[in-house]
C-alpha cells in the first residue's frame, strides 16, 4: 500500500485521481453491504429513517394496520337507479290454509203476495155422436148432448155412403152450449144414414 502511495505521490495528479477511484470504489463496496434486523438495535428506526410508500400492509402487524384506519368520510350521492333484473323462476306453491269458518245465516226474506188464480184449462175431453136413417126425399133434423156438468167445443153433421147425395139444412150448437143439433135433408131415391157428433169437455165459466 505505500509502495502503491509512493508512487503515486511523485505525480501529484495521478495521486489525485487514484485516491477518487479508491473512494469510489470503497464507497461502492460499503453500500454493497447488507443490513438486516440482527445489526439494528430496537427501537432505534423511527418513521423518518422508512421511505415513503416502501412498506405494504403485509409486512405490518394487525394493531398497526388497524391503527393506520382513518375516521369514514361522508356518505357520497345516490347513484341512479340500476336496470331491472330477471324475473326469477317461481317458488313452490305454498301449504293449503286451514278452512275457514261458516259465516252466519242471513235472514229469511219476506215472502211476496200471492197472484191473482190463471184461468181454468180444459178438462175431460170427450167425443160423443148420434145417427139417423134419412129416406128418398125425406129431412130429419136431430141431436146430440154432452155428458152432464160439460159444454161442447165443436161439433158437425157427416152422411154415408154418398155425401154428395144430401143436403145439410143446420149444423150449430144448442142453446145452452151443452150439444150439437144438425138437419139433413136426402136428394136421391135411397136411404142415407147421417150422423151428428160433438165434443165435450168441462170449461170453467
């Protein structure tokens, strides 16, 4: 190391300019050196020996993080409202309830008036009838009468064998709504049979 410095001395800037190589390279060789925890003493690194921004939560105990935590700022705006989502799939149908109880009855109405009767209908109908022999050249005139307590609905005269051959003089109800009366008079030179014929029925009045 002398030998080197004697040398070095007799150029006083080549002197010079060695000993800035070997401060930089001694000061290089210094930086190289690792420093871990068993070379610091505790307590002795404050928060102003610690760049800024070089430490993450991850190497922090959870009491210092949670000491790290600020008071919550202020709530912000509501933001607008969001898009309606799907409708979802339909739930299972639920248990049937008990049945409920039987209401009370309501009141009988009044009952209405009673109408006023319809008329009677027809009863007991009934087809009654008469003949008479009527000669050549003859007229007869003769009846027939409904069972008792009934009136005639209609009635009327027919001849055989041959109609065309007699003349009907009458055909009409009697006077009382209770028969038939007919008179037939005979044309030809033979003997016709006519007969008279009503029905009958009980008509209420």
């Amino acid at each position: 190391m002398r030998s080197i410095l004697r040398r070095l001395s007799r150029r006083h800037s080549t002197a010079v300019a060695y000993l800035a190589l070997f401060a930089a390279l001694g000061g290089s060789a210094y930086a190289a050196v690792t420093v871990t925890g068993k070379n610091i003493t505790d307590g002795t690194i404050t928060g102003r020996d610690i760049k800024n921004r070089s430490l993450g939560t991850n190497k922090l105990s959870a009491t210092a993080v949670s000491s790290l935590t600020g008071q919550p700022g202020p709530a912000g705006p509501q933001g607008p409202k969001g898009d309606k989502g799907e409708r979802g799939p339909a739930g299972p149908t639920g248990a049937t309830g008990p049945q409920g109880q039987i209401g009370p009855q309501g009141e009988q109405g009044v009952r209405g008036l009673q109408g006023p009767p319809g008329p009677s209908g027809i009863s007991g109908w009934q087809y009654v009838t008469a003949g008479k022999d009527i000669g050549p050249g003859y007229a007869r005139d003769f009846s027939v009468a409904c069972p008792n307590g009934k009136k005639v609905l209609g009635g009327g005269v027919a001849t055989t064998p041959d109609p065309y051959g007699t003349e009907v003089l009458e055909t009409a109800p009697n006077g009382l709504g209770t028969g038939w009366v007919a008179a037939v008079r005979n044309h030809n030179n033979q003997t016709y049979t006519s007969y008279v014929w009503a029905i009958c029925a009980y008509v209420a009045s």
